[in-house]
C-alpha cells in the first residue's frame, strides 16, 4: 500500500477504538516496554499523545521513566521548518496543546538529538523491515538523522500487524525495535 493509503487505514482503524480500549492497549505496550528498557541515568525521548487522534498514551510510561532516575525529554514541533527542539521534561506545568492537540513545552532546558540514548516513535503502520507510516510530516526522520549512532529508535505501535509500503523514500529511518499491545519486534 502507499503510505497515504496507510495513514487513512489506521486512521479509521484508530477512530473504531473506545478510551477503554486506548487505555487497556496503552497498558500493555507500557508493561511491555518495562520489561525490556532500564532508563536509569537515559536521556529519553517520548512523544505525548494527540488524543483526539487516538493515540497511545504516554504519560504512564513517562511516570515510569521518572520513577527509575530516567531523563524524560518531549518535542516541540516547528511547522515552518519542520523540525523539532527538544526539552528537558520538568513537569506538567510546562505543557500546552498546540493547535494539532500535540503537548508541547513552552520552556525548559534544551537538550540536543545527539544526547539522547533512546527515542521512543509515534507511527500509524510500519512493515516488517521496521520502516514506519507517520503523518507524512518527516519529523521523526529529520529527529532520528541527528541522533547519536548509538541511540535506540522504538516505535509504539496500537496494533500487532504490519502492512507493506511501496512508496519508502531514501529519507526514511527504520526503527531497530517495535512495542505492540503483545510483544516487541526487533529489527535490527
């Protein structure tokens, strides 16, 4: 399928979940990621969820990586240029939604893609090489470009399935793991 194909099929897909259904699914990729990340003293970047397009929710995983002496680090987007800066996450109080419904920081300690030891990747589909769909924006890319070749990248993903894409661009970066509600993916 083309990725715009992809995007409308998880769109739809995600719009057929209930809040019970986000909440039991983003238990279990937490849980999932728990037993497979140590994030004491890691710098690790986290997307926030845009609610209103169903994604998984975070902030359980967030409270986790602050409970084991983990470095929470959240995104704000720059529609312009397209690229992202990076936060230091020092709490609620520092989040807004944008005009997207994305959490952002309006402040804090800024800290560079190269720092980071593990990103974790919103998506709507990838296949079976790691390659992911996102909303078409390349964010994640141009993030993923700058960082350390050391860093993880791990997508969380709401579904346990992949799809084919036909239409990868040069540009694009396979993650090296994949959360699903029942098991992780390893692609490296």
């Amino acid at each position: 399928m083309l990725k715009s194909e992809i995007r409308s099929f998880y769109k739809q897909k995600r719009s057929g979940l209930s809040p019970t259904e986000i909440e039991r699914i983003s238990s279990q990729v937490q849980a999932l990621v728990g037993d497979s990340f140590s994030f004491k003293d890691k710098k690790i970047s986290l997307f926030l969820p845009i609610v209103r397009q169903k994604e998984i929710n975070t902030f359980g995983l967030l409270a986790d990586i602050i409970q084991q002496g983990g470095h929470p680090v959240v995104a704000r987007a720059n529609f312009t240029d397209l690229t992202m800066s990076l936060y230091l996450y020092e709490g609620a109080s520092q989040l807004t939604l944008n005009s997207f419904g994305i959490p952002e920081p309006t402040s804090g300690i800024e800290i560079q893609a190269e720092e980071l030891d593990l990103v974790f990747v919103p998506l709507l589909g990838l296949n079976n090489k790691g390659f992911r769909v996102g909303y078409g924006k390349g964010f994640y890319d141009r993030l993923l470009q700058r960082c350390a070749p050391n860093c993880m990248f791990v997508g969380l993903h709401l579904f346990d399935e992949f799809m084919q894409i036909e239409d990868l661009h040069q540009n694009d970066i396979a993650l090296h793991m994949c959360i699903t509600p029942v098991r992780q993916y390893d692609f490296r």
